[in-house]
C-alpha cells in the first residue's frame, strides 16, 4: 500500500469558485456523512468568517446545484449540496482504481486529497485519468505504508493482463483496429483512461521483463513473405518475439530478383545466444 497527498486545480471541480472567492474560508469534505437516499448529496464542513458571503458564492457556482445547511455549531456550518452535470468528480476514479479518499479539504484555489491506493499502478491510473482531463495537479508525497505492496514488480498485474487478453480477442491490435478503446471500456466496465493505462504498462512491464532486464540486445527488423506462405527471409541467428502483423495491402516488390505480391511485416527479434 502507498499513500500519497495530491493538490489538484480544475475550473470544474466542486465548489472551485467558493474556494477562489473566499480564500480565507476553510472547507472539508465529510466523509461519513449519511447519503439522502432520494438526492445524491455531498456533505461540506464550511469555516468562514462571514458564512452569508459563502451562501451568496454558492448560488452563483456552477458546479453546485442545491444546498442547504444541515447544521451550525461554533467552528462553522455543514452543508449538502448536490452537484451539477458540469461537475469533475476524481473520487470515482479513486474508487475505480480500489483507493481510498482519506481526507479532502480545500487548499491554494483547489483541493488538497490525503489518498490511500494498493501500489502504483493504482497511481498511475488515476494519474492518465487527471492528466486525460486537464487537471493542474501536483503529487506532493507518496509514502511507503507496507513494504509487500511496494515492492517492484515487473510481471504485468492481473488487471493489466485482462486489458491486453480484452484488446487482443476483440481486434484493437489489429490493423485496421476493430475496437476502440470505448468499446474496451465497456467491456470490462472501466473508464477509457484506465483501459488505456493497464494496454501501456502492460505493453511496458512485457517489453521490460523479456526484453531490457534479460539484457538481451535487440533489433527491429522488416521481413517479407509471399501471400499466404511462410516468411522467405529469416536468419537463424534470431528469433521472432511478436506475431505476424500483416499490412492491411499486399504490394507486388522486386525482391532479390524475383517480383511477387509480397506482404511486409515489422516484427521484434532477439539473439538466439545473448551474450
């Protein structure tokens, strides 16, 4: 397990005209407030010196839709609001990626979020998601909770490996592709950002993994085969690590003095015998 405390500014967040009006005021995220069951309410612990001036700011907040005060006491107000459908929302991305919001309160024209996420892929994806709509962030720690969750890893996780199997099974890799990264999404009920995080550090932990750690020198090579037949050109010093790709149409080349319909392919090869 990894916790990490992430500054994050974006124009659509909750309450960001709030915060960049009243910067004095204080505001927390409750976290264990009950839900209205006929309203999707959030609950915001308000401190302020002039409540009123935070009413009038809310109505005019286009991320807030209603609110109504739920309780004072001496330290502040409490209040539900139910958001707009122009609202940005990274809490469900956190929970998408099996985190935890620990504590979120406003700080310096956004919100400042004490997260508790299994490793680093769990950041990684939340990060594609971030970065995917814009949001200024900055990543002020990330502390160690758990030496076994920290650990490095350079075996694809289990979530990685469903995306490739996914994207390979329905056409994604194939040219033209026959899926998008929507139609992935929706398979495995995942946000397009995640599915395209877990296809990149799977492709990378595998490239990683057989590739640079081996220490295996490697080279990209272009090969040719007749239409239908098995490559003519192949050194038996090397052999194939990625399957045939071929391009979407076979152009007749003179190669070697013969000219023949020929299908090109670009594959990766590595020595047989690494030194």
């Amino acid at each position: 397990m990894i916790s990490t405390t992430l500054h994050l500014e974006h124009e659509d967040l909750p309450l960001t005209r709030v915060i960049r009006s009243v910067p004095e005021a204080s505001i927390r995220v409750v976290p264990d407030a009950s839900t209205d069951p006929n309203h999707d309410t959030h609950h915001f612990r308000f401190s302020a010196p002039d409540s009123d001036e935070i009413e009038a700011v809310m109505t005019a907040d286009h991320t807030v839709s209603e609110f109504r005060m739920t309780s004072e006491t001496m330290t502040g107000r409490i209040y539900a609001i139910e958001y707009t459908s122009q609202v940005v929302l990274v809490s469900p991305t956190v929970v998408e990626v099996e985190g935890l919001v620990v504590t979120s309160r406003s700080h310096e024209g956004g919100w400042k979020l004490r997260l508790q996420l299994g490793g680093y892929d769990a950041l990684y994806e939340l990060r594609d998601y971030i970065e995917d709509h814009e949001f200024q962030y900055d990543i002020a720690e990330i502390r160690q909770t758990s030496e076994s969750e920290l650990r490095s890893d350079d075996d694809p996780t289990q979530a990685q490996l469903e995306a490739l199997v996914c994207a390979y099974r329905n056409g994604y890799f194939n040219d033209p592709r026959e899926a998008s990264l929507e139609d992935l999404a929706a398979i495995l009920d995942i946000s397009q950002a995640a599915v395209s995080g877990r296809l990149k550090r799977g492709c990378e932990r595998i490239v990683r993994k057989t590739l640079i750690e081996n220490d295996a020198s490697w080279t990209l090579s272009s090969c040719w085969r007749f239409s239908g037949e098995t490559p003519r050109k192949r050194n038996p010093e090397f052999h194939t690590i990625a399957g045939w790709a071929p391009t979407q149409t076979p152009r007749s080349t003179q190669k070697e003095g013969v000219t023949s319909p020929v299908t090109y392919h670009e594959f990766l090869v590595v020595p047989r015998n690494p030194q």
